[in-house]
C-alpha cells in the first residue's frame, strides 16, 4: 500500500445519485454547554455529525462523549491539546495521538475513532501516523471561520459556500460556539427544503 499523504485527506465524500449531500464536521470539544446544545439539535433533526475531540476536553467532559456516541455520531482525534503536530517530530505525533486515544477510550472504550484531524490543518507527519494508528486523515471543503464569530447571519451566508458531497469546518469548541450552534439550527432546515441531505464519511 502507498504511503498516505495529501491527496488521500478527506475533503468530499462520495456524491450521492439522489440529492446533494453535506458533512458536518465540529472540532475542539466537548464543550459544554454548546456541545450540549448543539446534539439536542442533531438530535432533533435527526442529523449524524463528526465530532473532532481534543483530548483533555474528553477528560474534562467525558459525560458529554458519552452522549455524543450515544447519539450515533463519528468520532475523531483533534489531538490532545491542539497543538501544531506539523513542528513534532513523528515519535512525538504518535505520543499525543495516542494518548488522545487512550482518552476517548477510557471514557468510551468500544467506540471506534476512524478519524483525525489536524489542528489548523498542519500536518508534517501526522497524515502518516495517523494512518498506522488506524485513522484517516478528515480534511474539509469550506471553512467558514467560525472560530472569530462574526454573527448568527453572516455565519449562515459563509455556510452557503459548502459544495454537494463538502466537508464543513465547524467548531463546538474552543470558546462561545452559541452563533455557531444558532447557525446550524437555520442551516440544516433551509438545506433539507433545498433537496439536500446531511452524511459522514464511510
């Protein structure tokens, strides 16, 4: 098998034949309340999302990631603190994503992480090791830069920029995500009224 590297991030997934299809992915929790807030929503509109953990928010919060596999959502490794794994080396890289793992699993110890995702999407070694810890590497197609909210409104016009089959970048964590969990709750009704439908990757 090649060795993985840029071409083989996950930025789209797989079109679908009968509708237009989006992932929505959210990075740097769990944080409460948002997160919280954010899978009553799923919940609700019956959406699976990809939630992108940093390791000592799941020791922080580990009922939240409880909730969030027990809710059917996909997991994936943010690493453990956030840090840029691009200026590690790839001994280190392996250290933090593996003691990243050993968090989520000693919260959920079946649930599978077939994910990373790399802080700032910085990723030197990390696409490789990732990859022998048995990951695939989750990139994405539009970003809406959620992490400086600038309003429920203009977060809603950013998300209008996702593509059929995209990945989108969004956070429940890291600091008030409210304008993002606000944004979402109009996304996801206004996509669905337009023919789409919400997936992860496989």
């Amino acid at each position: 098998m090649d060795t993985p590297g840029l071409a083989d991030v996950i930025r789209y997934v797989d079109p679908d034949p009968a509708a237009p299809t989006a992932v929505l992915t959210f990075d740097d929790g769990p944080n409460p309340p948002d997160t919280v807030t954010l899978l009553d929503l799923l919940a609700r509109e019956q959406v699976t999302a990809v939630f992108c953990l940093v390791g000592q928010q799941v020791e922080a919060h580990p009922d939240v990631v409880r909730r969030i596999v027990a809710d059917g959502h996909v997991l994936a490794n943010h690493s453990f603190r956030h840090d840029n794994l691009s200026q590690l080396t790839p001994d280190a890289v392996r250290a933090d994503l593996t003691r990243t793992l050993d968090a989520i699993h000693a919260v959920v110890p079946d649930a599978p992480v077939p994910f990373f995702r790399a802080p700032f999407g910085h990723y030197g070694h990390a696409i490789v090791v990732a990859a022998e810890l048995g990951m695939r590497t989750l990139d994405w197609q539009l970003a809406v830069e959620d992490w400086v909210p600038p309003g429920v409104d203009e977060l809603v016009r950013r998300l209008g920029g996702v593509e059929p089959g995209g990945v989108v970048l969004l956070h429940d964590g890291g600091g008030d995500r409210s304008q993002t969990v606000a944004a979402v709750a109009r996304l996801i009704p206004r996509l669905r009224a337009e023919g789409w439908a919400f997936t992860v990757p496989r």
